[in-house]
C-alpha cells in the first residue's frame, strides 16, 4: 500500500498538471474569456458600489471600503470577490498568454489594459483620501497663493477643498514637480471639486498608460519574445488599476518617471535618463537611492552622464526655487519620515526604540546595497533590487501602493521576478481586510491592552511576508546563487547595448 501511495500519487498529480496545461486549441477562448471577465468584473462589481456620483464626496468623515461595502463578514467577503476575480483572470491570462496568438493577445491586453481603468474613473476613492491631500496642496497654490511647504492645509478651514483632508496639519512631503501637477486640476476645475477630482485622477491614469507604453516599447527592444507578457504583467495588475484609477495616488506620476529613466538608460542615452530620475524625486524622494546604480551604469558614457546631471541639477533649481523657504522646505519630508506603520522598523518599534532602530536599519540598507552593486547583474535588476531593499529597510511608513513602484520593474526585468512581484501584490489587498473591517469592528480586541501591535503584525505580514517567500523560492530555485543568469537574460542583452552605445 505504501509504495502504491508513494508510486500513484505522483503520478496523478503529474497527470492533473499535464491536463491543466493549457493547449493551443482552446487557450485562445480561455484567454478571451479572462478579459470579458476581468472587464465585467470591473464593471459590474466594482463601479456600482463606489460609484462617485453616489457619494457626497467633499465632506468631514468619507466612508472607506469596509463601510461602503458593509463592517460584516458579508462585506469582506463581497470584497473578497472583488479582489480574488480580477487576480484569478489575472493570472490565467499570464499562463495562457504563452498559447494564444499573438496579435489577439496584444489586442486583448491593451483593450483590458486601458478600458479598466477608464471605467474606474468615476470610482469613490475608498481606499485612501491622499488624493484630497493633493487636491488641497494645489487649492493652496491657486486660490490662496501660499506655499504648501510653508503653510498647512488648517491655515484654510473654510476652503470648500478643506473637508475630506485628513492631514490637516502636515506641510506638503512631495517634491516640487508633484506640487506643480497637483495644481493643473484645480486650476482648471475652479469651484468644481468633483471636476478636479476626475482631471487629477485623469491624470493618473495617463501617467499609468504611458508607463505600459514604455514598459512595452523597452522590453520590445530588448527581449521581444516576452514584450506582451511584460505589458500584462503589468496593464493588467489589480493593485496598479485600483491604486492609480480608483484612488488617483501619484504614484503612477513616480512610476512612470522610473520606467522613463530606465528605457532611456538602456538606450544609452544618459543625458535624458538621469533628468527623468531627477523628475521622479521631485515628485517622491525615492528614487534618490537609485542614483549611485545609474552612475556606476553611466561610467563608460562620462560625457552624457556629465550633461545628464547638469540637467538634473538645472531641473531641481527650476522646479524648487518659486517653493524655497530654506531648511524649512522639508519640514513636512521629515515629519512624514517620523511616522511609522505596515513596516518591519514599525513592527520592530514595539520592541525597541526608533532612536536605535534608525540607524540600524540604516547600516541595514548600506550593507545591502553594497551586496547587490556586487551580486545583482543588469540595471533593471539592480533598480528592482534597490526598490525592494529601501522598502524593507528605509521605509518606516509603508503602504500597499508602494508596490506597485517594484512591479514596474520587475515587468523589464522578467522571469521568475516577475512573477514574484505580481503574486505579492496580493498581499496589499489583505493588508485592507485588516484596517477596512477587524479594526472597526474590533475582531481580535485590538482596542485591548495591546493596543495596535496586532494591527501592525497583520498588516505588515500581510505586505512584506509574500516577498520574503518569493525571494527564499528564487533562491531555492536558483539553488542558492542569487547572482547567476543565463546570457540571454535582459541584464545580458541591456549590457551589451550599453556597450555599443558608450563605445
């Protein structure tokens, strides 16, 4: 009996898998069928409940998605279907793409790609009010001719914008660029604070299409055996559509400014890709820690990279100047660095104090740097690399759209990072059950003696845990040499571009 059980259960599954596979008959139906559904699903699941126009948007106290959806166990599960049935279709049409012809692939990647969103438009934002936040910074610039560095949103308590902020005394924590942006909406719309709502988050969802489009264009280039999967992997994301279409957040403005810097650096052309990184800081400071591995990429192309950073530095001067108020500029970077929540150093913090964990996390992050200049191959490998370590070491607040800033990556990096980044993308929406529906409702007495430890255990858990696991399967799967890759691998192929380029 033993060795039957030992003998015909591997064979079973064996032979489930082989009839699961896809085949070439029907995975052009299947992979149709994954896009109405995707598209239905948005339609029909997601736009009826958070239907803007159902809301009186402007207000004191905006309901969040558990509200909306209900603080019962028949609200998450309904949210549980929201989620699970784009990710399901999601990654069905990822496993059937490479069966499936392709010019209907293409199209039928774009045609989801750019209606979901599309249709999102006209959604609540129920997932966080930072675009209200924004909407307010912009107000501040063009009714009250004030400087959001200096001046926070409490300085207007009668400004019709002023109700749904939830900052309220937090001085602007973004660059300059995002500054100039935010306003564009609110100048447009005037007293039409619905109309500035839908212009910013129209924005967003432009930055986001042209991300797809020059993740498209520079995996075409490079790889172009793997150009359409990189354009699902990541046109398709759930986390990517909800956060920039659903919640207007700017980090579609920050991605879109990485994967410019990167096609424009794998093209060799420097003198643009380090002012598109510049842009990107002065939208979000992070892509600071990417600045040394676009140096040590550009050292074959000084005179490029010379111009490139004297660009650079004439962008920061432009877009800083009309703002600067001195060191004061970025009192509210520094307050908002202060903060601690979703994060190991926040989950650390119950344990020890943040005055010693600043500076361990600190060494953490240089140790780790250093390691990946030394072992990780490729500029986009490296970029990702140094993304995902500045989330675990530097980023003491920490939300579930951060995220979506290591897909954009990981979709011209490819292969088995990819697939990494898309399945933990997941795990931002796992984070919401916890704050949208067992904090207000009290499930595991978090209001007790413990006060929000087990909040932050879940939710940091839920948003680091599933990139611990992919990478000990990388590991694994690489059998323990993290720096090994094929030749022709992007990293393999984008070296050897660069190197006509500079030669």
């Amino acid at each position: 009996r033993t060795t039957w059980r030992r003998a015909a259960l591997p064979l079973a599954w064996a032979w489930a898998r082989a009839w699961a596979r896809p085949r070439a008959a029907w995975a052009p139906a299947a992979f149709t069928l994954a896009a109405a559904l995707t598209l239905g699903c948005y339609a029909l699941l997601w736009l009826p409940p958070l239907w803007l126009f159902r809301f009186p948007v402007f207000v004191d106290k905006n309901p969040d998605i558990g509200v909306i959806l209900g603080l019962s166990a028949g609200g998450m599960l309904r949210y549980g279907a929201l989620v699970l049935i784009p990710y399901a279709c999601y990654f069905a049409a990822l496993a059937l793409l490479p069966h499936t012809p392709r010019r209907l692939a293409l199209r039928g990647t774009l045609l989801v790609g750019v209606i979901a969103p599309l249709l999102l438009l006209a959604t609540y934002p129920a997932f966080a009010a930072d675009v209200f936040q924004y909407l307010l910074s912009g107000r501040l610039m063009v009714a009250h001719h004030a400087n959001p560095y200096t001046v926070p949103p409490s300085a207007i308590p009668g400004d019709p914008y002023f109700p749904p902020v939830v900052w309220r005394d937090l001085l602007a924590n973004y660059g300059p660029a995002w500054l100039w942006l935010s306003a564009v909406p609110v100048a447009l719309a005037g007293a039409h604070r619905v109309l500035a709502l839908l212009l910013l988050k129209g924005l967003m969802v432009a930055a986001h299409l042209t991300t797809a489009w020059l993740v498209y264009r520079t995996v075409r280039r490079i790889a172009p055996e793997r150009a359409t999967q990189a354009l699902l992997a990541y046109l398709w994301n759930p986390l990517v559509i909800v956060s920039f279409a659903v919640d207007g957040h700017n980090d579609a403005l920050l991605v879109l400014c990485l994967a410019a810097a990167l096609a424009l650096a794998l093209g060799g052309y420097w003198e643009g890709a380090f002012p598109a990184l510049t842009l990107g800081v002065l939208v979000k400071f992070v892509p600071l820690v990417l600045f040394p591995i676009f140096l040590l990429a550009a050292r074959r192309s000084r005179r490029r990279a010379a111009l490139g950073l004297a660009g650079s530095a004439l962008l920061a001067v432009v877009f800083y100047h009309p703002f600067w108020a001195g060191t004061h500029t970025f009192d509210g970077v520094l307050k908002q660095g202060s903060l601690l929540t979703s994060s190991p150093a926040s989950l650390l913090s119950h344990l020890a104090p943040v005055g010693l964990l600043r500076p361990l996390f600190g060494a953490a992050f240089a140790a780790g740097y250093l390691l990946l200049l030394r072992r990780v191959h490729g500029l986009p490998e490296r970029a990702f690399a140094a993304i995902i370590l500045y989330l675990v070491t530097l980023s003491f607040w920490t939300k579930g759209w951060y995220f979506t800033w290591p897909l954009a990556l990981a979709a011209l990096v490819g292969g088995d990072v990819l697939t990494v980044a898309a399945v933990a993308t997941l795990g931002a929406f796992v984070a919401t059950v916890f704050w949208g529906w067992m904090l207000p409702m009290d499930w595991w007495g978090m209001e007790g003696p413990w006060g929000l430890v087990p909040l932050d255990l879940t939710m940091g858990l839920s948003l680091y845990l599933p990139w611990f696991l992919g990478a000990v399967w990388l590991w694994r799967r690489r059998g323990g040499r993290a720096g090994e890759r094929p030749s022709t691998t992007l990293a393999a192929r984008s070296r050897r571009i660069l190197r006509l380029r500079s030669g």
